[in-house]
C-alpha cells in the first residue's frame, strides 16, 4: 500500500517534471502520460469544453494530468475526488491541519471539484490546480480547500519512505548566494520551500503583488511577478528598484498559517522566523544598503507585513492603524 510520502513523491514530481492539467487526463500504469492533440479532443467531446477548454490544445505533446489523477498517481488506485472524499477514512475541517502539520503531511485537501496533497512544507499544498495554473506547490490561501482528508488507500502508519535529507537553512543560502551557485538547484534537494525565490543580482524593478484571497504581499522581480500574475495575483506596480551588483541579500519567509510574506535584511531575523516554523523562500533581490529607505508596516488586523519606499503611504498605512516597523533596509 502507498504511503504519505509517496503521495508527496507524486506531487514533487509533477511540479518537477512541469505536467499540465487537463480535466479527465490519467496516469497509466504508474507514470503520467503525454497526451495528443487527438486525445485532448477526444476528452473535450467527453467532457465538453467548460471543463477541456480550448487553451488546453496548446499543451498537446506534454505530460497531462487532472486533479484526481495526481492522487492516483501517488495512491496508485484510481478515483475521482468526490470518490476520495467518499472512501476517506477520515473526512474533517481543514482547520484541522494547524492543530499537527506533521501528522496530516500526505493527506488530501479537498473542496467540491477539486482535490488536492498536503505537503511536507508547513502551509503548502501540491495540486494539479487547474488549467490556468498547471502543477504547483502553492501556500493554502491560493486556493479554497474546505476538506481534510485520510485516504483510503494511504497507510499512514508506514513512515519507511521518510526522506533524511536536511533542510536548507538561511546561513547555509548566504553562502551559497556568495559563492554563485544557482539556488533554485541548490534549494531542490530538500523541497523546503515553493516557489523559491531565484536569486539574482542583476538589479531591476522589485514589483509589489497581491493576492485577493488571502491580503498578501509579496515583493520580486519580473520573472516571478509573470508567474503569479498566471496564478491570480495583481501587480501593484513598481515599489522600487533593486541595485545592480548590490551586497545586501534580502531574505524572504513565509507564515503558512495567516499567508503573509516578509521580507528582511537581517539573516538573525531570518533565522528566527525559519526556526519558528515559517518556511525559507530564499533571496529575491539584493539591496545597496546605501539607497532610498524601505519602510516596513504590518498590519495586525490581516496579518499582512507592507513594505514601500513612499513616505506618505507609509504616513497613510500608519494613519489607517498599520504599525510601523521601521526601515527595513536601504535598496
């Protein structure tokens, strides 16, 4: 029988590897499958073209899969996801995750139509989540799981499969950040964090993103603010610009539990956060430490941090009960 960590072995490998979603797409045998023009219409006249949609014909040639396929994939038995919900041994709120993390790890999120794993990184789930956005291992407020649950055909108890690597900490990125080597290679041993942020000292506008369902901000450049402007966040423009050959590293983490993205240039703080279960997304951007002040606000309400390089807006987030948190860095 599977185990949970060989439905975390499905999720990884379908983000690795890039598959594509298309509704009523299967593994076969195990493995998933690169599907054809012909097939993906076969499927849309199946289907129809609400769930098949016509965008769908450019991903012909490509490994293709649907949501429920992905649980197969791992579980090796072969559902669709209310079927899963139906067998689940175990079926409660998803609320129910933050009382252990750990425990639920391989788990399935659920929500009417949609299915989902629960990752081994706090805060994150792998989906094949949709056509628009494909394979992920996106935080939990990207999506609207409503469901937690122990899969049937999952043997929970069966830890053998268990990975030994250790993670990847700040200090051991720092180095490695100085050192040039590619971090998204570097970080990918363990799949502690995702995405993770590349890094680049190329300098460039720093866009400024968010994120509808949950109130998050998040700060990159342009390569990652195309990929999430894909997955439904709005760009707010630029909100400043990084130094080319810069010398500060500026760190990004991530709080699963209310969503929120910060950024900082102190690798103490850094630590102290990953240490206390926020997750690692690495080096976005560098800063000068001679530039424009950055100012940081947090929002106690949302639990959302800000951060801009406008005094007035900081001026107008403080008036509006945003507390300040002083200058973040200097870009």
């Amino acid at each position: 029988m599977a185990t949970r960590w060989d439905m975390i072995a499905a999720g990884r490998e379908a983000v690795a590897r890039g598959v594509k979603y298309i509704y009523g797409a299967k593994p076969k045998n195990g493995e998933f499958v690169t599907y054809s023009a012909a097939q993906i219409d076969a499927l849309r006249d199946q289907y129809g073209s609400d769930c098949v949609w016509w965008s769908d014909d450019s991903k012909a040639g490509q490994l293709c899969c649907d949501c429920s396929g992905l649980i197969t994939k791992g579980c090796g038995v072969l559902r669709g996801s209310s079927g899963f919900r139906v067998s689940a041994t175990e079926d409660l709120p998803v609320s129910k995750v933050w009382d252990n993390w750990e425990y639920y790890i391989g788990w399935a999120f659920w929500m009417p139509g949609h299915i989902g794993i629960v990752s081994e990184v706090e805060g994150y789930y792998y989906a094949l989540d949709g056509s628009a956005r494909n394979s992920v291992h996106y935080a939990m407020p990207r999506q609207g799981w409503t469901r937690l649950l122990k899969l049937f055909d999952v043997d929970y108890d069966d830890d053998s499969h268990e990975e030994s690597e250790d993670e990847v900490s700040p200090e051991e990125i720092t180095q490695a950040v100085f050192a040039g080597i590619n971090m998204q290679d570097f970080v990918s041993r363990c799949m502690n964090a995702a995405p993770i942020a590349a890094v680049s000292n190329d300098g460039g506008d720093v866009y400024r993103m968010y994120e509808p369902k949950s109130g998050d901000h998040l700060f990159c450049q342009a390569e990652e603010r195309d990929a999430l402007l894909s997955a439904g966040w709005t760009n707010e423009g630029v909100a400043w610009v990084a130094p080319k050959g810069g010398t500060l590293p500026i760190y990004r983490v991530y709080c699963g539990r209310n969503g929120d993205h910060l950024l900082t240039a102190s690798l103490d703080e850094a630590n102290t956060l990953y240490k206390s279960g926020w997750t690692y997304e690495g080096v976005p951007f560098f800063a000068s430490g001679e530039g424009e002040e950055i100012h940081r606000l947090y929002n106690p309400n949302g639990g959302d941090h800000m951060l801009t390089a406008s005094a007035e807006e900081k001026d107008s987030l403080i008036s509006a009960g945003w507390q300040y948190e002083g200058v973040a860095f200097r870009a």
